[in-house]
C-alpha cells in the first residue's frame, strides 16, 4: 500500500476472516497500516513478514487489532514498524476489546515514542517471541495500558534509545494506568540508554515477573523502576 491512510491487508467486520502463510505484506504510504484486523474481523498468519515503512508526524502501525470479537494470531512472523520519517508508530497494537496471540517470530519497532507490542482494553498473549524497540522519548519493548493484559513466556525484549526530554524514558517492560497488567514469565530484559528503565508499573498498573533477567546499561538506567 503506497497511499494515504490505506490498508495493505484489511479484515473487518463479524463473519469476516482470512488466512495467510509465507506471505509479505508491506505499507508505504503516510499514516498506512501493513495490517489491520476490526469490528469482529479475524486473521491467521503464519511463516510471513509484515512491515511498515509509512510517512507523516504519526507512523501507521505494522499491525493494528481493534474492536470487540476482533482477534489476530500470528506464528512465526517477522513484523516491523520502521517509519521513514521522525514519527510514532508501533509494530502490534490491540485495542478496545481485541486480542493476539503470537507464537515465535519477532517484533520490532524503530521509531520514538514507539512500542513493540502494546494493549489497551485488550488481551495479548506472546510467546517466544524476540521484541526489539529502538527510539527516543518513551519507546517501550512491552506495553500493557488502560485495561490491558498482556501474557509473555521466554522470548526476549530489548529497548535502545535516550531519554531526550524530561520524563521521557526508554522502558523495557511496562504497566500504567488502571487495569494495565503485563505478566512476564522467564524472559530477559535488556534496556540500552540514558534514563533506561528495565520493568515499570506507574499510574495504577500491575507489573508481575517470575524468572526474568533485567539489565539496564547506560546514565541513570533503573532494573526494575
């Protein structure tokens, strides 16, 4: 998808459904989605790369999963939100209502002010997966916000990038603002910058680790905050 605000792959309403394998999907166009799954819409994808290259002050998601009844499961599938320009954006987002299951692949998120994979009034459920997130500003790996619940076993998360402006920390693992919870189950951690922190619950969020290794590098880092 090359245009403005466009869908590369777009599954949307109760009923519908769609199922895809060894394939790569791409958006380029400002404010476009590589993927987006709503209102009841459901979407298997396996062995597949999904990326996100758009352009404009907010970068379009890799993937983004709204709505109550829509759901979203990914194997092995590499995803990327990597915006031209200097833009937020992040690589698997679920929102009011939605949930994701991923199992294996990875996840990656090169923009500031971005998140790797993040919830709001959702479920995500991640498993083995390889989270990276590098920007500046509040760029999270793992993102559990407002009345989201995020599940994840093994796999890695690791989050690069400066704190440039007051406040504005680059976090690995976080919970914030009421019914945030992000349950972290044998993973490790590893936050790269000025500012770091490793594992976070602020604003009302519930922030619960069992196994994990955390490390910060860099001036003022904090593992846990």
């Amino acid at each position: 998808t090359e245009g403005q605000a466009g869908f590369t792959l777009n599954i949307q309403g109760t009923g519908s459904t769609a199922t895809v394998a060894g394939s790569q999907i791409k958006a380029t166009g400002n404010r476009s989605l590589a993927v987006n799954v709503a209102a009841g819409g459901v979407l298997e994808m396996r062995e597949s790369t999904v990326t996100s290259a758009s352009t404009g002050a907010v970068g379009g998601n890799a993937v983004l999963v709204d709505g109550t009844g829509a759901r979203a499961t990914f194997t092995n599938t590499t995803v990327l939100a990597d915006p031209i320009t200097d833009s937020v954006a992040a690589g698997v987002q679920a929102a009011n209502g939605a949930a994701v299951t991923t199992n294996g692949g990875s996840v990656t998120t090169n923009a500031k002010n971005g998140t790797a994979l993040g919830a709001s009034r959702s479920t995500i459920n991640a498993t083995n997966v390889v989270i990276n997130t590098t920007g500046t500003d509040n760029s999270m790996g793992v993102l559990a916000d407002i009345g989201g619940q995020i599940d994840l076993v093994g796999g890695s998360v690791t989050t690069r990038g400066d704190e440039v402006r007051a406040g504005a920390r680059p976090h690995g693992l976080a919970s914030r603002n009421p019914g945030g919870t992000l349950t972290s189950t044998g993973t490790p951690v590893l936050v790269a910058g000025d500012g770091g922190m490793g594992a976070v619950a602020d604003d009302g969020g519930t922030t619960n680790l069992s196994g994990n290794t955390i490390r910060t590098e860099g001036i003022g880092g904090r593992s846990p905050a």
